[in-house]
C-alpha cells in the first residue's frame, strides 16, 4: 500500500459514500425524470469538478506570469487536462440524460451549447501548446490563454444561459437547485459527490504534473 | 408412538419438499437482500467494484511514480 496524501482517502469514502446513497436515498418522485433524478450526483458534479480544476489552471497561469517558474505551468497544464476530460464526461452523461427526459441528447439548449463552445476553447489550448517549442514561450503563451479562456467559459456556461429560454434547471426563470428538484436529502449526497469527483480530478492531476516533473527531469540531463 | 408421527412427519416432509422447492407460487425465504428492491443492490456492488478497481490501479501508479520519485530525488 503506497503513502498517499490524506485528501485522496477523502476522495475515496466520498464517492463510495457518494454511490451507495446515490443509488439507494430517497429523492422526491417527480415526472419525466423519475429515477433518473439520481443523475444529479453523477452528471453535475462532473461540471463542478472541471470548473474547480480549470479554476486552479487560472491559478497557476497567474503564479507563473509573477514568478516564471516551469513548476507552475506543469500544474496548470494538467488541471486544464483533466478539466477537459471532466467536461467531455459531463457532456457525454448529458447527452444521455437529455435523450431520455428531453427526447433528444442535442437540442442546441443555451447551455449544451455554451459548454461545447467552451471545450473547444480548451482544445484550442492544447493546439496552441503543442505548436510550440521553446518551453519559456509556450508557458507564458498558454498561461496568458488559459486565463482569458476561463474568463469567457465562465459567463458562457453559468450566466449566460441564465438570461435565455433552457431546458437546464436553474435558467430562463426555472428555478433552480432546491426549489422543486432537491431536497434537503439530495443535497446531503450532491455536495458530498462534488468535493468526492472534484478531489478525484486533483488526484489525477497530481499524477499528471509529477509525470512532467520527472520528464522535465529526463530532458534536462 | 411418539417417534412414529415423528417418522411419518418426517416421510411427509421429505415426500412434499420437491414440491416445496418446485412450486412456481411458493415464496422461500432465501438471503434475498440482493434481489430485493429490483436488484438495486446488484448495480451499488458492481458500481462500487468498478471504483475499487479503478482506485486500485491509482494506487498501482501511485507505487510506481513514488519509486521513480526515490530514485531521481525528483520531490512530489
């Protein structure tokens, strides 16, 4: 058994504790989405989880512009990793829900779309890393473009939406999280489920960057 | 006297227990707790193994990387 950190045991009882009540707690009977309402704990934390992780690539981005450290950069380009691959498995698992509750898995709703347009975003981060090669300019190109990225992700997915007609719960006059689809009960497994997904995604960015420290390590002997 | 109800007790139970065991409408009280509630509980456990496994193969990483950490005095 290796020595990890203490918050990835956190990570573990979370999303254990996360499925079981997931699967099993009681949440209110509701039309169209019925069972499927347990989504909730599945698909949303999965959006939480990206923004997290992104939100620390920003992080990192600004750490690096102020003190030019390479160590930087590696933390903010594995967060913008997993970030990415957090949001295609929020986009997949809604595409599926919205089949089956919205009777079809596309259907341009300001947020789907939104969240496309973002990811895109995001490859266009990759793209701009691996076109270049000197390692100072690609870290200050990449910081400087992933911090405007998020600033246009983040009203793109939470505030835009909000102003126009959608399907989401929570836009377009919906009531949002509480009112009619979470109870006190489901909030007792969502926020758990959230900080469970969302230190998971940390977990695999911390084995991402000390693969690039040990990389870093490689190429420069 | 006594232990011959018992035996017939005993051939009658052996003589209906196929149909005990057979009978379509017949409820045995078995360790159902799996197959209760539509067999929700079959989905947590698989759910839960695949996490397991997945968590497992973190920890497979983590052993591996920790090594290559030690012999390159690279810190975490």
């Amino acid at each position: 058994m290796p020595k990890i950190s203490w918050w990835k045991w956190v990570s573990i009882l979370l999303l254990m504790y996360a499925i079981v009540l997931g699967f099993l707690g009681a949440v209110p009977r509701l039309h169209i989405v019925n069972e499927s309402i347990r989504n909730t704990y599945f698909h949303v934390p999965m959006w939480f989880g990206m923004i997290f992780l992104l939100g620390a690539s920003v992080w990192n981005s600004i750490q690096y512009l102020r003190h030019s450290r390479l160590e930087y950069d590696m933390l903010s380009h594995a967060y913008v990793q997993v970030g990415i691959l957090f949001g295609a498995l929020g986009l997949v698992t809604g595409m599926l829900w919205a089949n089956y509750t919205w009777g079809a898995p596309w259907s341009n709703d300001p947020k789907q779309t939104a969240s496309a347009i973002g990811l895109l975003i995001y490859f266009g981060y990759m793209v701009l890393r691996g076109s270049l090669n000197s390692e100072k300019e690609r870290a200050k190109v990449s910081a400087v473009y992933s911090i405007f990225a998020f600033a246009i992700f983040i009203p793109l997915i939470w505030v835009l939406p909000r102003f126009t007609d959608s399907l989401h719960p929570g836009n377009g006059g919906n009531p949002a999280f509480g009112k009619y689809d979470m109870d006190n009960q489901m909030r007792m497994v969502f926020y758990p489920a959230v900080i469970g997904w969302t230190l998971m995604g940390f977990w695999l960015g911390n084995l991402i960057v000390r693969i690039s420290r040990l990389q870093n390590k490689f190429s420069a002997l | 006297m006594i232990s011959r109800i018992f035996v017939r007790a005993i051939a009658l139970l052996i003589f209906m227990l196929p149909f005990a065991v057979l009978g379509q409408d017949s409820n045995p009280e078995m360790a159902d707790t799996m197959r209760s509630s539509g067999k929700i509980y079959v989905v947590v456990s698989c759910v839960l193994m695949v996490l397991a496994g997945l968590i497992a193969f973190l920890f497979v990483v983590e052993k591996r990387l920790s090594r290559l950490e030690k012999e390159n005095q690279v810190n975490k």
